[in-house]
C-alpha cells in the first residue's frame, strides 16, 4: 500500500493550556450521521474571534478533509492573519473520518470516486460522502452556525485532494473555493483524468498546489508533480470560464510536508485582505 495514504493524523492541540493538555479556543466536536449507512462522522469546528461579539455578523466557512490532522494545522496558521484583519475571519470546520473505522479505511472509501479491483479496501465511496456533506453537514452547520452558504472554501489533501477534484468536476458550485493539495490523481490509472466535467454556473477559485519532490526521483513512490500539472490542465481546459485557477509548485516540499503551505497560501489567496 501506497506510504502517502497513510499520514500520520495527530490529536487536536491548541494555543491555550488547560489541565487535560492543549485545547483549541472556541472549538468544538459534534458528530453527525449519514442516514443511508449509519456511520457515525465527527466533526471538528471553530468559531472566529469576533464572533460572540457580532451576533448579526455571518461568516463563510471552510470545510476540511482530514480533520485530526488538518483542523490543527488551519486553526494555528489562520489564527495571527484572522485576528489581525490581514485575513476575512471564517468558521472553520474539519470533517472526520467515520467512527470505529480502522487506520486509512475511512478515507480510502469516501475520498476516492471509482472503484478500484486491486484493492483490499472498500473504495469509490466518494459520490455518498458528498452527498453526506451536501446534505447533512451542510444543514447542520448553516442552521446551528451564522455561515455563508454562498462561501464555501473545501480543503483537501492527497486523497482529500482528489475528493475535490471529483466534487468540483461533478457538484461544482457545492463550494464557492477548493483548495487542492498534492491531489492523488494516480488513484485508479488516472481515473479523474477521464472523468466529465460539469460546468459551474457561478464564479469560483481553485487553487492547486504540489511539492517539487513529489516524485520518485526524490523518493516518492507516484509522480504527484506530473499529476498535478495534468490536473490543472484538465481544470484549465474543460471546467469553463467561470473558474479562476491558481497552480503552485511548492520548492523543497515533500508529499509529508506540503500541505501546510498549500493550505496557509490558498487561504490567503482566497481570503487575504492584503
């Protein structure tokens, strides 16, 4: 099985000491579940600074992939740029993988849009998990939450990378932004890479972002350089004249160390005020 699949995903940290360790201000773990299967699916989320404090205020929300690893990499690289003003504050939400799922299984399954013969994992689950979000997550968070449905941003890496690659082909306007890191477009023979593509009606940004030695040259067992760049190209040519795309190729990162920049440099391209 392929090392970049399986990250490692840490337990939340914060910026504030508590007596059982860490904690992440204004945050909170709710977990929803998806009717059709039953599986249970945490989520993380956290409110902005001046929330409390403008009740009529809404805000726009960005949705994560991943959330034990990237809810903590969001919420500590958006806290300085959002409480300063040099960054629009937003909700920010992590999507977790499903309860009593065991290591990548969760992720393989709902990240992945075809189902692939040669693997022992369940996969092609990615239409299901976006109907779970559009149709759950969704809801919930814009009933229980002063959000924006008409900002969305999505954020997904490797796996989560290609999840919204699929969604953007597929329910494009789901999210007024994607935020694409070092997207597995391998997965299945370059599956996506065939796959049709459904026009947005509205305005978005997409924002697409590899690390230079993400290739075997550099030990990586997939070129994601070369995928990427394919990628973009597709997006380029075939998602229409609504989408603004911005590619990026990381200097000196690696698949493990990518995405922390990805993320902190789409956001403020997204979000920035500066």
């Amino acid at each position: 099985m392929r090392f970049f699949i399986f990250l490692a995903f840490f337990v939340l940290s914060s910026f504030a000491f508590a007596n059982k360790g860490f904690e992440i201000p204004r945050s909170t773990i709710v977990e929803l579940t998806e009717p059709s299967s039953g599986r249970v699916y945490p989520l993380a989320i956290k409110t902005p600074r001046s929330y409390q404090s403008n009740p009529n205020r809404k805000y726009p929300v960005i949705y994560l992939t991943d959330a034990w690893y990237s809810f903590q990499i969001a919420s500590g690289s958006t806290r300085f740029p959002m409480n300063s003003g040099a960054m629009e504050e937003a909700i920010i939400v992590g999507i977790s993988y499903s309860k009593r799922s065991k290591g990548a299984v969760s992720r393989v399954r709902d990240y992945t849009q075809s189902k692939a013969a040669s693997w022992k994992m369940q996969t092609g689950n990615a239409p299901g998990h976006a109907k779970f979000i559009r149709e759950v997550v969704f809801p919930y968070i814009e009933a229980k939450y002063r959000a924006k449905p008409s900002q969305r941003t999505f954020i997904g890496n490797s796996l989560g990378g290609l999840f919204g690659a699929y969604m953007l082909f597929n329910y494009p306007d789901m999210f007024s932004s994607y935020i694409l890191g070092s997207p597995s477009v391998w997965f299945n023979n370059d599956h996506i890479l065939s796959s049709s593509v459904v026009k947005s009606k509205l305005p978005i940004k997409v924002y697409l972002s590899v690390g230079r030695l993400e290739s075997p040259k550099f030990g990586e067992q997939e070129d994601m350089v070369s995928g990427a760049k394919k990628l973009a190209e597709k997006i380029s040519a075939q998602a229409g004249s609504n989408i603004s795309l911005k590619f990026n190729i990381i200097h000196g990162a690696r698949h493990a160390t990518a995405f922390p920049t990805t993320l902190i440099q789409g956001l403020d391209w997204v979000y920035g005020t500066q």
